[in-house]
C-alpha cells in the first residue's frame, strides 16, 4: 500500500515478525485515530491521539473500557452505523474510535 485515509482506527502496540504499519506507507492521512507509533510521512486531518486505548484485556477482548480516551472522540463521518458486534453507532455523544462502541 502507497497511501491511503486511516480513519476511526486504533494501531496500538500492533508490531510482528513483519511489521505493516505506518512505517511502510508513504502519503498517510490520520483522521480521528489512536496511533501509538507514528513513523514516517503523515498527514495529519486532526483529531489524533497518541494515548493507551485502555482495552479491556489486549488481544484477546478488544473492547473499550469505560476509561478509554478513544470513547466518543472518533468521527462519524464515514463510520459504519454498527461495530463488531452490530452495536449502534454513535452510543454516546460522538462514534468511539476503533471497532468497539463502547455501550455502559
């Protein structure tokens, strides 16, 4: 991949034997992400964040805990009506970044 929009997404502490990150993209634009390591060029369209997510239980539950600095601070613009699990979006004030909707 060359460029591309990065949007509502969280790349957090997503390294392996072969690494596809940021590292290996040129022309990125962050849009409304959690990026833990930003390397190389990007674009930033605002609403970044460079912060733990805070997971419920990283890798095995994905899920948002009520702590999260990702909740209601993604964008809805161009986000799916559901996450993973087919909960509505947005919940709260705003769409959660990543694939979780955070539901209290």
């Amino acid at each position: 991949m060359d460029s591309g929009v990065i949007r509502n997404s969280i790349l957090w502490q997503n390294r392996g034997p072969h690494p596809r990150d940021l590292l290996v993209l040129t022309n990125v634009e962050l849009d409304h992400s959690d990026v833990g390591d930003q390397s190389g060029p990007v674009t930033d369209l605002g609403g970044n964040i460079s912060s733990d997510p805070l997971f419920v239980a990283a890798p095995a539950n994905i899920h948002l805990s009520p702590a999260s600095p990702c909740i209601d601070t993604g964008t809805c613009t161009g986000a799916p009506v559901t996450d993973f699990e087919g909960d509505s979006r947005p919940s709260g004030a705003g769409c959660d970044m990543g694939a979780d909707e955070f539901v209290p």
